[in-house]
C-alpha cells in the first residue's frame, strides 16, 4: 500500500511540475514547443494542426509523469543506493522510448481517422 501511494504522490507533483512548467507556456506562446513534441513530430510525423494540441499536450504531460512515476516507484524497492541509481538509469530509457512510441501511434492513428473541423471565417 505504502508503494502505491508513493507512486500516485510521486506522479501528481511530476504532473503539476510538468504543466506548470511546459502546459501554460504552450498556451501563452504557441511557438515554444517541448522537446518530446518535437520528437513526435519527427517521428511518427503528427501534424499539430490535425489534432488538439492542448490535448496531445495534456497526454504528453500524463505519460511523463506516469514514466517517472513508475521508474521512481520501482527503484524505492531495490535495497542500496548504486543499485537503485544503476536499474534507474538502466530502466527509465526503455520505459520512456516505449511510451512515448505508443502515443506516438497512437496520435498517428488518431490523426488518420479523425477530422479535425476547421474554423471557418466569416466574410
């Protein structure tokens, strides 16, 4: 029990870090773009303007948090503190490229199959 709430506390101040730190920003400038976005556009190449950007934004900031969560987590377990460094610098690169691929697909996915309407002037 003690481990799962260190690891919803843990996620919960990533989350709050990451959207004060990058979510905010995107909304009052939308010409600074995070790194992991710029990843994904490179890619898996997602068009920012086919999807909700604040809600791709949103998801980005979830699986972040949630893959340093999930590393912090696990290596709270492990006894020793050059085991703990070793298995989290071992772990949390595999853990990143995996989710970060799986939004990827996934917003690849979405943008296929969705249709984003556009805002339409009037005249």
């Amino acid at each position: 029990m003690k481990e799962i709430i260190n690891f919803i506390l843990t996620f919960l101040i990533i989350y709050l870090i990451y959207y004060f730190a990058s979510i905010r920003k995107v909304k009052k400038n939308k010409k600074k773009i995070p790194v992991e976005v710029e990843y994904l556009i490179l890619c898996y190449h997602i068009d920012t303007k086919k999807i909700p950007y604040l809600n791709f934004m949103n998801t980005i900031a979830i699986v972040g948090s949630f893959d340093i969560a999930l590393v912090a987590t696990l290596v709270s377990l492990i006894d020793g503190i050059i085991w703990q460094l070793l298995f989290g610098f071992v772990f949390v690169v595999p853990v990143i490229i995996i989710s970060f691929m799986l939004v990827g697909k996934y917003y690849k996915n979405y943008q296929e199959h969705h249709i984003v309407e556009e805002k339409t002037e009037l005249k």
